[in-house]
C-alpha cells in the first residue's frame, strides 16, 4: 500500500501563493481542490493511504528568505519534501 501525499492550500491563501507560482497552478483555489480530490478518489480507490499536508503561505515565504531563494513551483516543491518527510517521522 502506497502513500499518496497532497499538496493542500488553505482557500484564503490560495490567491497569494497563485500570484507567486503562476501558471503551475489552477487558475482557482476551487479548480485546484477538484484536482486534489479527483486524486484522492483514485488513490483511496486503490488501496492507498491519503496524506493531505497543508503548505501555510507564510511559512513558506519564511522557508525560501531563510534559504535565499525566490519563492517559485520548484522551491514549493522543495519545501513540499521537507513537510512529507516530517510527515512521514511523525507517522512511522
């Protein structure tokens, strides 16, 4: 049995990590959450164990200045690692 881990954004903060990521993103937060949730159907579908991990704006503003990188999808999916890993130590 697999782990599917999905990236979440709350739908107050969807529109500011939207403005920093762009095009790799669904146009809406709703849009994004039809795309999470068509994902998850076919994992739970499967067999597989879901783990939504919510990415919190400002955290991740605080993640990429600390790191002296600009805030795009590839440093989000850089930090996106690092909270399935704590994930992952919290659920063994």
């Amino acid at each position: 049995m697999a782990v599917l881990f999905v990236l979440t954004f709350s739908e107050k903060e969807y529109d500011s990590f939207k403005r920093l990521i762009g095009a790799n993103l669904a146009y809406t937060c709703r849009e994004w959450a039809k795309l999470i949730n068509n994902e998850v159907t076919e994992a739970k579908r499967c067999g597989d164990t879901v783990a939504k991990i919510q990415v919190k704006y400002d955290e991740f503003i605080g993640y990429c200045k600390a790191n002296g990188q600009d805030a795009d999808s590839q440093v989000l999916l850089s930090f996106f690692e690092i909270k399935k890993t704590e994930w992952q130590a919290k659920h063994p």
